[in-house]
C-alpha cells in the first residue's frame, strides 16, 4: 500500500513516464544556466527516471549531457571560463 501511496498508480506511472522522456529528449542546456545548474537539473532527472525502471546506460546519458550543451559553451567552460 505505501509503494502505491508513494509512486502512484499503474495509470500515474505511465503519465509520469511519459514525462520524464519528453524531458529527458528535450534536455537542453539554456543560456542563463551555470554549468552545475544544469548538471543538478539533468541528474534529478535521471534519477527520477532510474526510480522508475527507466534506466540509461551511463554512456547514454554522459553523451545526452554533452550534446546538450552549445558548442561555445562547451568550449567556455573547457578554457576554465
């Protein structure tokens, strides 16, 4: 009973999922964000998604949170800037 309290029902799930892979494939990083505020907002959602079963191979998720950057941020932040 407390895991269907907790996690939802069969239905909530399935709403819940839906969700969290239209975040997951839309995951961008946005122009006012620091690194680390995208970091934190990317690892909150794949931990979301490996609390519900929806696990990633770590590969998969370092390259999505790779890609997910401009290339002029990439290349600020890899100058120490």
């Amino acid at each position: 009973m407390l895991i269907v309290a907790y996690e939802g029902t069969d239905e909530v799930k399935v709403v819940n999922k839906t969700g969290l892979n239209h975040q997951y494939e839309h995951c961008f990083h946005q122009n006012s964000e620091m690194l680390t505020q995208v970091f934190n907002r990317f690892n909150c959602l794949v931990n979301d998604m490996h609390r519900l079963n929806m696990n990633k191979t770590r590969n998969s998720s370092v390259l999505k949170f790779l890609v997910s950057h401009p290339q002029t941020r990439m290349a600020e932040t890899s100058d120490g800037g």
